[in-house]
C-alpha cells in the first residue's frame, strides 16, 4: 500500500519508492536493479528514488492486464462508471495531499499544483458521463432491417506520459480508456513518477479489479518494450517532438493504433487594438505559469506595429513574479542549463535582456530561472524557433498583421496561437489563418475544457484525432457496425 504523502508545505519531504504496480500487486522489477533518485526540484535534493524495469517487467504487466480485461469489459458502461465516481471522491477528499505530491516532486507552487489536480477530477468527471454519451446509434435502414454501431474494446492499451503534469495527463487518458473496457498500462516520466503511486493506490481504493491498471516505472527501454509488444493494442503518448515522431513510428509499425502529443512553440499576436491591461496579465500568465513548462505556454510574443505601452506594461508585471512564491523551479539541472543557455546565445546575437531572470533566487541548491523577456529577436535565433520550455518570452517586432501570421505559419509546430484585440474582425481573421490546433482571442493559454478536445497540428501531434474528450474515448475503443433482421417481409430491397 502507498500512504498519503505527509507534506503540508515546501519544505523537504520524501515519499515511499516508485515501484511497479503489476497484477494489483506492487513490485520491484524483475531482474534490474538499477534506482535513480527522485530530486525534489526547489531544494535540488533527492525526496525518494525510482525502479528502472525493463522489457521483462513490460511482458508481466501485459500477462496480468491480459488476464483482468476479459472481467472488465463484461462489465457494463454503468458499473464501470461506478469506479471513476469512487476515485472522484477519493480526489476530492485528498485534494490537497495529491496537490503538495505534484508540487514536491514537479516544482509547481501549490496553486499551480491544485489547479493540475482540479483539471485531472474533470477528466475523471468527463469519464463518469461517457455513460450517457457513448450510446451507439441505431437506425432502420430498410424495412424490417436496422443497422446500430456499438463501441467496443480494444484490450490491453499503454500510455507514456511526461513530466510537467504528473498528474493531470494521465488522466487525459484513463477514463476513456478504462470507460471503453480495456485494461491500461501507464509508464510515467522517470522524474516525476510518484503521482502515479498514489493514483495506483487510489484506483484500487475505487475498486477497480486488479490488473485492470497497471504501472511500469521506467525509461526508454519500458517505452520501446510497450510500442513492440503484440499484446498492446494502443498507444498514448505525450512529450517532446523528437520522442513522441519516434515513438509514433515505432508503435504504428508493429500495427497498433498510436496518438503522440509532441512540443509547440507557440505564438502571441498582440496588435495595436488590444486592450493594456488584459492583454498584459494575460501574457504573463501563458508565459510565466508552470515556469513555462507547458506546451501551450507562450514562447513567442509577436508585437504588432505601436504595441511598446502594452509591453512596458508586461515587463513590469513579470517582474513582480517573485521566485519560490508565484514561480516554481525548474524540474531538473539539465533544463536550468539548457534555458539558460538559450538566453545567453539571444543575448549575445543581438537581442536585448529586457527582464532578466538568470539569477533568480528560490531555495539554494534548487534550480530557478526568473521571468526572462528578450526583445529585439529576429527569426534567425534559435529563441524564437526552438522550443525553450521556461519561463522565456521572445519578443519579435512586425509591422503588419500579415507578417505576424506569417512568422506562426512558418513554424513547423502547429499546438496553439492567441491574438489580442478589441476587433472581432482581427479575431476572426487571424483564427481563420493561423496554422494551430487550439486557438485563443485575448487568452493565451488556450487549452480546451471537457468535453472538447486537446490536441494540435503539424510537428505538435502525430497521429488522428485529440487525447481528451470524445475523440479520446473514440480512440480507445474500436466500432462494431450490427445489421439485424428478424421478420420476411413482403417487398423485396437489395438487403433482402
């Protein structure tokens, strides 16, 4: 069993080790013995360690989630329903616990941390109405001749997930899946695995039979041994670009159904028009929440022609974002160099540090970068192309609406835009244009709520369809179309 864990507040405190739920058992992995240690990201320091599994342990949990689907997608809808109302309440009541888990282990200020937790219990919610959703259509298509569609399972199903939301993303992916009758393999971010424990020890607390989930602590070696194994019907994947086109390639050629959510880089339009002090606090929060660690953060601010009252007022608001308090750390020491190093090459290519956040000071030992703006930066410097993931906004300076769309075009990402304006006609203009998935008017972290779906185009998603919502339950179940006649009738059809 995996206890509560204890934290009421930042300070240090370490958690049970991440192992395998497998079979409705926990468990090491069956022959490595290699742990890493689970850093606590504000402190720099190790709060627990994690298994690393291997191919072998995949084929136990595929053995075990084998056995348990048969039972599970006997049940009906209704009575699968029942666990995801149990593990509802279990999150509400444990609310805060699960919220200071996220924070310890991910970095996110508390605030931060619950509203991850909140977004989670509406997919949760978003699960308990497939129910009255998921109805397969029936209609008489001939006389005394009907055809109905009925969604069923597909088996056994993985989904790999990353480490800027331990909580929320598994959940994009649980509830349909379980909703559809199959049983789920998860393989959290090696970083970030300890949300997954306490989701595991939560589902079961739900009453959900075992193997139904089950959960493989790991690295690449887990992910590949998912992607080959034929027992695995789908997969979910989200993380960076690089990763989820290989993953997708791979998964896709031993024949499974795969969605891969990739990394974004997206952009902010603010034109003349748009109101100052919206568009200000607003641009702050895209950019700077999570510590930018989100793939629908802002990255690139695309100013429009007079626009410097609106980003005077941006710096200034940025720079009342206190680390440690308003902003988390960086996750690991390898993204605190990499994001320092991209402000260092804009700066030296010309670009001007405007608000500086290089030497922002959180708990000594943790890893902390401050809101950073760089203004002045052309389409030639890696910041305003590449994907930074940190608190780091590129202001790029246009002269025309026309060249802003332009320049989000020509990325080859394609997860979200925002533009701010007062003008409907801007609005409609630029929705209608730009190159993404999920789009925003004066809200520029434009991330879908239940029912609708969250997915983007282009470089940011590989495969069809969205992860949440309807298309997500879609992706995880499979159509069987029944055509039914019970009675001779008198006229003849071509069904006859």
């Amino acid at each position: 069993m995996i206890p509560p864990f204890s934290a009421k507040n930042y300070d240090l405190t370490s958690f049970a080790p991440a192992r395998n739920f497998i079979g409705g058992e926990w468990r090491d992995p069956l022959t490595s013995t290699h742990r890493m240690d689970v850093i606590n990201p504000r402190h720099g320091k190790a709060m627990s360690t994690v298994t690393m599994s291997g191919a072998d342990d995949v084929v136990a949990a595929v053995k075990a989630a084998s056995a348990a689907v048969a039972e599970w997608r006997g049940w009906p809808m209704r009575e699968r329903a029942q666990v995801l109302y149990k593990l509802r309440e279990l999150m509400l009541t444990n609310i805060d616990e699960l919220a200071w888990l996220v924070c310890h282990e991910n970095g996110k200020v508390f605030g931060e941390a619950k509203a991850e937790v909140e977004k989670g219990i509406e997919c949760v919610e978003y699960g308990c109405s497939l129910p009255n959703l998921a109805a397969g259509n029936q209609l008489e298509v001939s006389r005394g001749v009907s055809c109905e569609v009925v969604y069923e399972p597909l088996g056994v199903v993985a989904g790999v997930t990353p480490f800027n939301f331990p909580l929320m993303v598994p959940l994009w992916m649980l509830p349909q899946a379980l909703m559809g009758g199959n049983a789920f393999i998860l393989k959290p971010s090696e970083q970030v695995p300890l949300s997954s424990l306490r989701l595991a020890q939560l589902l079961s607390e739900s009453g959900l039979p075992k193997g139904v989930f089950s959960l493989v602590q790991g690295g690449r070696e887990v992910v590949e041994a998912l992607c080959d194994h034929p027992g695995v019907k789908a997969f979910g994947f989200v993380g960076s670009t690089r990763v989820g086109k290989a993953v997708y390639g791979r998964a896709s050629m031993q024949g499974k159904r795969a969605l891969c959510l990739g990394g974004a880089k997206n952009h902010l339009l603010v034109v003349p028009d748009a109101d100052p002090e919206l568009t200000a606090e607003n641009v702050v929060a895209s950019f700077v929440g999570c510590a930018g660690q989100r793939c629908m953060a802002a990255s690139v601010l695309i100013a429009v022609g007079e626009v410097d009252h609106i980003l005077k007022s941006v710096r200034e608001k940025a720079a009342k974002i206190v680390a440690g308090k308003d902003l988390g750390p960086i996750t690991s020491a390898a993204s605190l160099e990499r994001i320092r190093g991209y402000i260092d090459q804009a700066e030296k290519q010309g670009a001007k540090v405007v608000l500086d956040g290089r030497s922002a000071e959180g708990v000594i030992g943790g890893y902390w970068v401050g809101p950073t703006i760089l203004d002045g930066v052309t389409m030639d410097m890696p910041a305003a192309t590449e994907e930074i993931f940190g608190p780091v906004l590129s202001v790029v300076r246009v002269g025309t609406l026309e060249q802003a769309i332009e320049i989000e075009n020509a990325s080859p990402y394609g997860n979200a835009s925002c533009v701010y304006t007062t003008s409907g006609d801007v609005a409609r203009r630029v929705i209608a244009r730009v190159d993404a998935g999920m789009c925003g008017v004066n809200v520029g972290v434009p991330v879908p709520r239940e029912p609708f779906g969250f997915g983007g185009w282009n470089d940011s998603l590989f495969g069809h369809g969205n992860i949440t919502g309807w298309d997500g339950y879609r992706f995880w179940t499979r159509q069987r179309k029944v055509t039914s006649k019970w009675a001779v009738q008198k006229d003849a059809t071509w069904m006859s």
